[in-house]
C-alpha cells in the first residue's frame, strides 16, 4: 500500500499524527486513522480513552481540556518521545501556536523521504514505501 497525503482528519486528538502510524499504513488490518469511526475499528482505538475523553468529544483537541496535559496524555508523550522520538504533546503545542494548517505542513514535510517521497514511519524508524532507514534519511 502506498502512503497517502498527510491531511489535517489525521491528526488524532492527542497530537498524533496517524498518517505516519504503522496501524494506518499497512494494508492488512488497516486503521482509517483515529478520528474515523466504523464497526471494523481496531480494539485498541475504540476503547481509546484520550479518543472517548468526553472533552475531546466536544472539541477537536486535547489542549483545550481544563486537565491538560492530563496523566493519561503525559503517559502517552512520554512513550513515544522514548521509543519513537515523537511528542505528541509538542505537536498539540505547535497546533495550538500555529494552526492545523501550518501544522500538518510543517508534518508533510516532516515525515516525508527524501529518497522516494514516501511517508516515514513513526514505529519502524523508515520509509514505508521505500524501506530506507530512518537514520539515513533524516
């Protein structure tokens, strides 16, 4: 499956941005991405509690809850900024400073590999569609 644009329906509530998710890239068991919703969802995202929050059901992004940045986020953050070197707090950060727009520009050019113009993984530390390495495109 090839990668697709990086729109702003990919950026998860959290900061996640799920264009660059191996759960959304693959083919098989293919995730639509957490904002989208369907009987065939995987587990994991339908019993997301940052997803069902009933804050984020009301507004697009965590940053604009009261408990922000709530356990459960900081919990999340600090995961991927040790496994994956990726903040999702940053990048909540950088939505609320410039704007969705800006943002997923900023993610399109981010995560793009400057060998085949494929999208990086955020989980494997590679292109996805070339299959070069993170730390030799980046």
């Amino acid at each position: 499956m090839e990668s697709g644009p990086i729109t702003s329906k990919l950026i998860a509530p959290c900061g996640m941005n799920c264009g660059i998710c191996m759960a959304y890239l693959r083919e098989k068991n293919h995730c639509p991405g957490c904002r989208f919703f369907n009987s065939k969802e995987p587990v994991s995202i339908a019993r997301c509690i940052i997803k069902n929050c009933e804050t984020i059901k009301k507004t697009k992004f965590c940053f604009k809850c009261v408990k922000y940045p709530c356990t459960r986020l900081k919990n999340l953050d600090k995961r991927y900024r040790t496994k994956y070197g990726m903040s999702m707090i940053e990048n909540l950060e950088n939505i609320k400073k410039f704007g969705i727009r800006e943002f997923v520009k900023h993610e399109r050019v981010r995560w793009v590999c400057p060998k085949c113009g494929g999208t990086i993984n955020v989980h494997r530390w590679k292109c996805f569609d070339c299959g070069a390495e993170r730390s030799s495109i980046l």
